[in-house]
C-alpha cells in the first residue's frame, strides 16, 4: 500500500524506494507522489552539499543538493 518504487539490480537484489517526500522547516513536500534519498557521498567542491536520487512520477534523476534538506536515507548493506 505504500507508493513508491522497487528497484532491482543486476545482481538481482532489490530494495524499496518509498515516496516519502522532502521536509524543509517544518514544510513536507512531495509525500506519496516523490521520493529523495541521501548518498554517503559528498559534492567535493561544495562540503555542505551530498548526491542524492529523487524520483516522480517514472522519472529520476540523480544530482548535489544542499544537506540542510531532510531527505529520506535508506541504510544498505553490502
């Protein structure tokens, strides 16, 4: 019942991407039809920025972003 994504790769593992939506402040943006997730990785040249994935509506992208906005993070062991 939760909207979001299943994503599989090529080895065959897959993991759940929810469309839980961005928080700025106290504002929630996006919940249910967008989803924004964190990377580990750091934009080099701008510390206070990190990559991150977002998705709507069958479309993603992938890009830096200012780490002040609450984005979902989805823990993977590898």
């Amino acid at each position: 019942g939760t909207k979001g994504y299943k994503v599989t790769g090529p080895n065959g593992n897959s993991i759940f991407l929810p469309a839980a939506g961005s928080r700025y402040d106290s504002n929630l943006d996006g919940a249910g039809s967008s989803g924004y997730f964190w990377s580990a990785s750091l934009y080099e040249s701008r510390p206070y920025h990190a990559w991150s994935l977002s998705f709507n509506s069958g479309n993603y992208v992938t890009y830096h972003y200012d780490r002040c906005y609450g984005r979902t993070v989805r823990a993977v062991a590898h």
